[in-house]
C-alpha cells in the first residue's frame, strides 16, 4: 500500500476544527455551524481540492502549488480571498490552515487513498 501522501486521489476526514482571532484565543468550531465540509476529496493530477459544505453549496480549489519534503506533501492555494495550506504525512495525518485577515482556521483530521 502506497502512503497517503504518494496517491494520486486522496479523501479526507476532517475530525477537530479551529478558529483564531487577532487578540483572541483559538477555539474549537462546529464544522456545521461554520459550513465547512466534513470530506474534502483531494484531486493531485487535477490539481484541486473539493467538497460539499453543510448547507448543500461546493467548496472548490485550484491547488496552486505543491512540495514535497521527506514524508510530507504540502499543497497551497488561495479561493475566496483566503490563502490555505494543506500539509499531510505518509501516514495519512493532515491539518489544513486557511487564513483570512479576520481570523485563521486549522482543520485536522486524516486522509486515505481512493
């Protein structure tokens, strides 16, 4: 089995999610309340990241650039305004981080070939 980070369809399952604010401490968000997918399709050799946001609308980005440094693969983008990150590891593990300059999100959670 190849690890996550070499496949070229990934899906991913967001399990804890964060928001941070200037001044502020990070807390932990609803993902329903913030309308953030719970599943985000990763798409290597399309190039973009996919998903449905509760409230039924899709979530898509272009992956503007990916690296590759020992058993990470980061992928980064920007849709909406926002600048993300999504850094995953062989094994699977993955944290997302988009930042807006109202507030910065993490989502964490673990990906696994398609």
């Amino acid at each position: 089995l190849a690890p996550a980070a070499m496949a070229s369809e990934l899906v991913c399952a967001v399990v804890d999610a964060r928001q941070c604010r200037p001044g502020g401490d990070c807390v932990a968000v609803d993902l329903a309340e913030a309308n953030v997918p719970r599943f985000i399709e990763v798409d290597l050799k399309g190039k973009r990241l996919h998903g449905t946001r509760p409230d039924g609308t899709d979530a898509s980005s272009l992956i503007r650039a990916s690296f590759r440094h020992r058993d990470r693969l980061a992928l980064h983008g920007i849709e909406g305004g926002r600048s993300w990150t999504l850094l995953l590891a062989d094994d699977g593990h993955f944290v997302l981080a988009a930042a807006d300059v109202d507030a910065g999100y993490s989502l964490f959670g673990e990906c696994m070939t398609r």
